[in-house]
C-alpha cells in the first residue's frame, strides 16, 4: 500500500494517481515494461496540505474530535485518523510505502480475496459472498465454486470477464436451511461447531487443457451437487478447506486460485 496521495510511474511514463492508505493498488503495466532493468518511481505528497484544503473548499462545515496539538482535516482523506494527533501521539501525518511492490504476470484471471456477510431471515441463512478477481486484459471466462464440505454444499457460477478492468467482483448468495445448522452454545454449555468455506476460480481454457473435449462437454453442461443447508442461530466461520467436488479437483490440478477467508460472523 501507498500513504497516502502519490503518483506513479514505470520507467518516467504516468501509472496513476493514488489517494487511500486502506487499500491494496493494481495497476496494468505490460505496455511500459522494456526487456533488462526497469524503475518504479513513486512520488508520495503531504497528506495534511491537501487535508486542509480539502475541508475549506467543503461547502458546510463537517465537526471532527479536536484536541491540544492534532489537524481536525482527517475526515477529509483516507487516511488513518491517528495520524492527524491523539491523546497519545503527535500530528505527524507521516507518508510512505508499507507491505510489498510487486510485479504479477498472468495470463488467466486471480482471485485475489473475498468479503463475505451474512443475513438471517425465518428459518434460513444467507452467505453473501464478493469474489476480487484480477484479471488479464484480453479477459478470461471460467467457473467460481463455492463450497461448504461440512454440509455437503458445492455450488457453482459461470462467470465471463471482458478485461475492460483489472479489478472485477462477482457477487454469489449461498442459501442455508437453519434447520441443517449445529446451535452454537457459550463455553460450557455445548459445543461451538464452526463451518468451512472455500470459494475457489478456475479458468476454463486452463480446465480444456486438462481433461478431454468429452469430458469437457459433461463437465460444463452439468451442475455441481448442490443443495440448501444451513443452521439455527449459531456462529459461521469461514476457512480454507479442500473443495470436495472432481471439477475443483481438476481446477486445482491446474493451478486455480483459492481462498482462505478467516471471517467469523455470529448471528
């Protein structure tokens, strides 16, 4: 990640602008790369300049927590707020890189996270699950599984990306019977059953690669084993699990990306 307001550029030619510590950046960069070495030059501004002049071209007064010595401007960039002044700290607004620069090559779509929540309506639950897929510019079409192994739950959604944008999301609700659900209980009281899911994207030129035209045919024609499961108010977690269907196997088998998602949420 970037803190905060910098622009980038690949050997002197103009990436992009950034402005938003809380989030990771990807940007397409084939076209400027050279063969040998190539220079990443990322030119970070002062974040409080252009916090203040951003709260005096507001057009109406937003109020902030002020105290001895801190910039009441934080609400006005994304950015953590700490760093404008706390009981505890100096209003230092520092700038720079955190985490990792790297350089990604591939030729078929990645998944690259997943957010997931929860709803409970009568007697069922919801997942809804946000796949972040990167994806190459030519685009990419393939399968996304969502998988429960616990409940014997594997569903799955054909997905198709034209490449217009690196970043796509796909949106997927998973339908769970309360009924099918283990109570989760307080400590001392019973047991507290946690569930796995896996959420797993495989391209399908990488899958016709792997398994034959017949096959192939069968494969894309037929849906995963699915059904609705699901449980009684109790807590959900979600984590990496061996997908439990022979399409994900192949998928695997072929490089496909998975994800862990460690989210727990109670209901």
């Amino acid at each position: 990640g970037i803190d905060t307001f910098a622009s980038v550029h690949i050997n002197g030619k103009f990436v992009a602008k950034v402005d938003n510590y809380h989030r990771e950046w990807n940007f397409p960069v084939k076209q400027l790369l050279v063969a040998g070495s190539n220079n990443i030059t990322i030119a970070i501004k002062p974040a409080i300049p252009i916090a203040i002049e951003r709260k005096e071209a507001h057009p109406y007064h937003i109020p902030t927590v002020t105290q001895l010595g801190n910039i009441d401007a934080y609400n006005f960039v994304r950015k953590p707020a700490y760093d404008f002044g706390w009981d505890w700290g100096m209003a230092l607004a520092a700038s720079g890189i955190y985490g990792s620069v790297k350089l990604l090559a591939f030729d078929s779509a990645v998944l690259k996270g997943v957010h997931m929540h929860q709803t409970f309506d009568n007697d069922t639950f919801t997942l809804h699950i946000e796949g972040h897929l990167m994806v190459p510019p030519g685009g990419d079409a393939g399968s996304i599984w969502f998988t429960l192994p616990e409940l014997d739950i594997a569903e799955h959604q054909k997905v198709t990306l034209d490449g217009s944008k690196v970043d796509e999301y796909i949106n997927y609700k998973l339908h769970i019977k309360a009924t099918d659900v283990d109570v989760w209980w307080p400590v001392g009281m019973g047991n507290q059953t946690l569930y796995n899911l896996t959420v797993t994207y495989a391209s399908w030129s990488q899958l016709l690669d792997f398994i034959d035209a017949a096959d192939a045919a069968d494969f894309t024609s037929q849906p995963l084993k699915s059904s609705t499961a699901g449980g009684r108010r109790h807590l959900l977690d979600t984590k990496a699990a061996s997908v439990s269907s022979a399409a994900a196997a192949a998928a695997a088998a072929v490089g496909a990306t998975a994800i862990e998602d460690p989210t727990a949420l109670a209901v």
